[in-house]
C-alpha cells in the first residue's frame, strides 16, 4: 500500500512540476509573441495539452500495471516452485511411510513365527514333562512293589 501511495504522490509531484513548466513555457511565449487567437484555436490547443497530459498518465499507469504483472509472474513461478518442493517432500514421505509399514508387517511375521516356535516348544515341554511324570509314576509303583515284596 505504501508503495502505490509513494507512486501516487510522485504522479502528482511529476504532473505539477510538469505544469509549472508549461505555466513557465507559456508565460514565456506570451511575453515574447503576444499572440491572440480566436475561441476555437483555444479550445483546441486546450484539449491537445489536456490529451497529451491525459496520454502521460496512461503511459505511467501502464508502467505500474507492467511492473505489478512482472511481480505477479515471478511470485507464481516461486510458487510452483515452492509447490514441487512440496509435493516431492510428500512422495519422500509417503514412500518412507510405506517402508516402515513394511518393516513392521516383516517385523510381526518374525514375531509369529516365533511365537509359533515358543508354542511348539512349550507343548514339547509339556508333552516330555507329563512322560517324566509318568516315568517317575512307573518307577514309584514298580518302586514299592520292589521294596514290598523284599519286605515279605
């Protein structure tokens, strides 16, 4: 906002420097050649100079609209840049995302099969634990009939 006002007041410095030169001109031309010319020739130089003033304003707003379209170009292509930056970021992240869901699904496979092993070995322990006891049954009976019968 600062900027345009800065413009606007440097417009209207410019275009009243640039009538005072005219003023200065003119009073000149008038001092030299006092000149009278009918109602129409006024009108008509009158809307001259008014055009000319008319066409430098225009040509200065042009400049204006000409630098404010270069910055809006550039801040797009920043943008786009800035979008691409972004989107590659994402994919980065997304493929990192994938691999460690893979390293977790081969993580908890492992785990699994380890715990089908754990299983395996405890029914194992289990299963020799209770042929232990039955060993250790036999024994015993066989055990007592043994010290039962050399008893007798």
């Amino acid at each position: 906002m600062e900027e345009k006002g800065k413009e606007r007041w440097s417009a209207a410095i410019g275009n009243l420097s640039e009538m005072t030169s005219n003023l200065e001109s003119l009073q000149k031309l008038l001092v030299k050649k006092a000149v009278f010319v009918d109602d129409d020739t006024f009108a008509k130089a009158s809307l001259t100079s008014e055009q000319a003033r008319t066409i430098k304003v225009l040509e200065q707003r042009v400049q204006t609209l000409e630098r404010e379209l270069d910055n809006a170009i550039s801040a797009a292509a920043h943008a786009r840049t800035e979008k691409r930056q972004a989107e590659a970021a994402q994919k980065a992240a997304e493929l990192r995302a994938q691999e460690v869901i893979r390293e977790l699904e081969n993580t908890t496979r492992v785990f699994e099969l380890h715990m089908e092993e754990l299983r395996a070995k405890q029914e194992e322990i289990s299963k020799r634990d209770k042929e232990i006891k039955l060993l250790e049954a036999i024994i015993q009976t066989l055990g007592g009939k043994g010290s039962h019968s050399t008893d007798e």
